[in-house]
C-alpha cells in the first residue's frame, strides 16, 4: 500500500464522516441561528429556550436521514473490505 492509497482512503473516510454529519450539524446551525434571532428581538436570555429546539431538531434529522446515513456507512465498509485483497498487494 503506497502511500497514495493511504491519502485516499483517508479522504474517502473525512468524505464520508462529512456526508454523516451534515444533517444533525446542519440543522442544528439553522435552529439555533433561528433561536439566537428570535432572542435578540424579543431580548429573551432563556438557556433552555436554545437547547430544547436544537435537541428536537436535531433527533428528527436523525430519524428523516438514519435510513440514507445507514445505508451509506454501510456501502462504504463493503467497499472498504472488498479493497482490502488490493490494498494488500
């Protein structure tokens, strides 16, 4: 295994744990970007005001995308020990 293939594998795994982050990440940005604004209007300094909708947002991401997120861990680990005969010579 050349060092070539480490950087690649390397930047296929940082692709994927993108891809896999990015609902929960993503939607917890926006919630608490939404948050943030309504506190500044309303000038409301609730703690709980920020974590609860982030929370709630966050899980059904988590539910909406687990199905396409499962899927495409698992496609990448198939791939992954399907290489493993190659990688070794």
């Amino acid at each position: 295994m050349t060092d070539t293939d480490v950087i690649h594998l390397a930047m296929q795994v940082m692709l994927v744990a993108a891809k896999l982050a990015a609902p929960a990440l993503v939607t917890a940005l926006v919630i608490g970007f939404a948050v943030s604004l309504f506190q500044s209007a309303t000038q409301i300094q609730e703690f709980t005001l920020a974590f609860v909708p982030k929370a709630v947002g966050v899980a059904v991401a988590l539910l909406l995308c687990g199905h396409w997120m499962l899927e495409t861990i698992v496609g990448f680990t198939d791939d992954l020990f399907a290489s493993i005969p190659q990688m070794l010579h």
